[in-house]
C-alpha cells in the first residue's frame, strides 16, 4: 500500500504544478517543487500547442488545465481508488494510443496505468503532443520511481502486454485487427446527447450551452444533438444561449459554420439557425462543428428504450429527472474520476492484466 501512497503523492505534486497555469494568467507558485526548472518550459509548451492546433485555445488550455488540477488531489484520488484492492502488482507494459481532439485527453488512461503500479508506453496523437511528455517529465523529478516507466513514442508498437486504445469507428478496426490478441481497451466514435422536456429554466438551458460548445463541440462529451417534444419552441433554447455567441469570432468555428452552412443551404435543408449555431433534424448521432442535430419525440418512454438500444453510441445523457445516471445541465466536461468513457471500467481491467 505505501507504494501506491507514494504514487499518490506524486500525481498530487503534479496537480499542483498544473494549477498555477487553470486561471487566465499562469501564476507561478514559488513553494511548488523543481519550479525553476519547469514553469517555464512549460508556458513554453502552451503556446506551442496553440500555434500548433488552432482548437487548443488560450481559454480551452486553462480549462482542461483547472479540470485537472482539481481531480489531483490527495481526497480525489484516494475516494477514486479505494474500492479497488491495489496491491503490488507485477508491472506489464501498456500501450496508450491516445486521440487528440482536446487538451490532454488521453491524461485518465496515463494516470490510470502508472497508479496501478505499470508501465505506460504512450503514442500521442500529433494533435496534442506537446503538454503530456512534458507533464510526465516533472512527474518524474518528484518521483524518481517513475524513471524508466513512461516512454513516448512514434514507432510502431511492439514491445506490450495490452493495450488501451481511443479513434474513430474507423481506427476501431485497425485497433482490433492489430491489437485483439492482447488484453485491451478499444474506444470508438461517442457522442452526447440532452433530452429537452420544454420546462427548462434559461440557466438550464444557458448551461448546456457549456456543454455544447465547450472543446467546440469536439469532445465526446459534447453534446451534438437534443431530443425534444413534438411541437418544441427554440425561441427559448437560442435565447438561453445567446451570450455564446462570441464563439463566431474564432476564425476556426466560423470558417466551420460558413462551410457547413453552404453544404446544407445547397441541398436544401431545413435549418435553424442563430448567428453562431445551427440546428438540423437528423437521426444521427455525430453532428459537424458549428451545428447541433435534433430529433422529436413525443413518448418519453420510447426515447429511453432508444437509447437503450444506442447506448454504443452515446457517451453521456443530459436531463432533469428523466433516467438514471443522467448529467445535470453544464456538467458533461466536468468528468469525475471514476467516470470512465465508454462506460469501461480502466482500473480494473488495468488490476486484471
């Protein structure tokens, strides 16, 4: 158990390092260990990762940066991992393949094989290359253990005793065409969703705008598509959402919308739109940047058994008092700990290798 202690520890002192860079500003912290070697290099490292993927902007840097540094703390980590029986395990090699559509996405799978006790053999996604090797390199200074555990790699992969793996349907199966012999973890494409009653507040409503165009919509835990009622107003879904409408003047998003807006007005498509979103009917899950699909329902029961049906496809349900496990409006990019994508539980199959 002090090993596993110890390695607590050691992703606390990394929380804190991490912190001085959550708010608008970095602050630099003069009580934080080997600071002098690495506040630094590593404001260095964010403004590489700006220029380097036009997504990965000053504010959504800050905030995946503020959500981590508020899920490393001694109180989180231990409460994540006490129904687990952590012993000294013999150290396999895992490999990581990470995707790149937000800052530090794959961060859970990493912290989740060296906690338990293994070695990480990371390949990143060339969208987001430059934070992890640098945060694993002062999780090495405070941990010294760590050396020797963490690799970063370009190559293909060989050397490994299983394998956690994130991509689209697509690299699904190249996933498993390479790696389904050995124990893993293959992820697909995932999107959210919110079911819509018609009774919501305009601070509910104003607060699944965050969950819809945080990461821009890039993440599988933003929402991309509602279900509503039948004879649904979106007067109150656009007014509620209206103070996101800034988001237009990132050349990225707009040039998305403007895009997709002529794909859709040239083949006719019926849209609704604000300025800044627009919103299609569509049976589909996964809709393109800047646009939200919606779909009518008129039986609350009959949409639960639908996604029942699709919950391959769906990440996380946003609602108010409609299922179980359902996310409160706003909530969908604030994941604790033990909110493992697609439902699959990391530390116990990392304990079961």
């Amino acid at each position: 158990m002090e090993r596993l202690e110890q390695r607590i520890v050691a992703f606390v002192k990394l929380g804190k390092f991490i912190e001085q860079f959550a708010g608008s500003t970095p602050i630099k912290d003069e009580t934080i260990p080997f600071n002098d070697l690495f506040f630094d290099g590593f404001k260095h490292q964010l403004q590489l990762a700006q220029e380097h993927n036009g997504w990965f902007t000053k504010e959504q840097l800050s905030f995946a940066l503020k959500s981590w540094s508020e899920a490393l703390t001694a109180v989180q980590l231990k409460q994540w991992l006490a129904p687990y029986q952590i012993a000294d395990v013999t150290a396999k090699n895992v490999a990581v393949i990470m995707a790149g559509n937000i800052p530090l996405v794959g961060f859970h799978d990493f912290l989740s094989v060296l906690i338990t006790g293994h070695k990480v053999t990371v390949k990143l996604s060339s969208n987001d290359k430059q934070l992890l090797p640098f945060l694993a390199k002062y999780l090495e200074y405070v941990a010294p253990t760590f050396k020797g555990k963490i690799t970063f790699t370009h190559d293909k992969l060989t050397d490994f005793d299983a394998v956690i793996a994130t991509g689209s349907d697509n690299t699904a199966r190249y996933f498993e065409y390479y790696f389904g012999k050995k124990p893993n973890i293959i992820r697909k494409n995932r999107n959210s969703v919110a079911i819509l009653k018609g009774d919501e507040t305009p601070e509910m409503l104003a607060a699944l705008g965050e969950d819809i165009f945080r990461y821009y919509g890039l993440g599988c835990r933003s929402v991309s598509k509602l279900f509503v009622p039948k004879n649904y107003n979106f007067d109150f879904f656009f007014k509620a959402i209206y103070a996101f409408g800034d988001i237009i003047n990132e050349n990225k998003y707009a040039n998305n919308y403007d895009y997709n807006k002529a794909v859709y007005l040239m083949s006719q498509y019926q849209l609704l739109e604000n300025g800044f979103l627009m919103l299609k009917e569509d049976a589909s899950y996964g809709s393109p940047i800047a646009t939200l699909f919606y779909e009518k329902y008129s039986d609350i029961n009959t949409l639960k058994e639908k996604l029942k049906k699709d919950s391959d496809h769906i990440q996380c349900i946003v609602a108010n008092g409609v299922i179980d496990n359902e996310i409160t409006f706003g909530n969908t990019q604030k994941p604790e700990l033990f909110d493992y994508a697609d439902g699959v539980d990391t530390v116990d199959f990392l304990l079961k290798i």
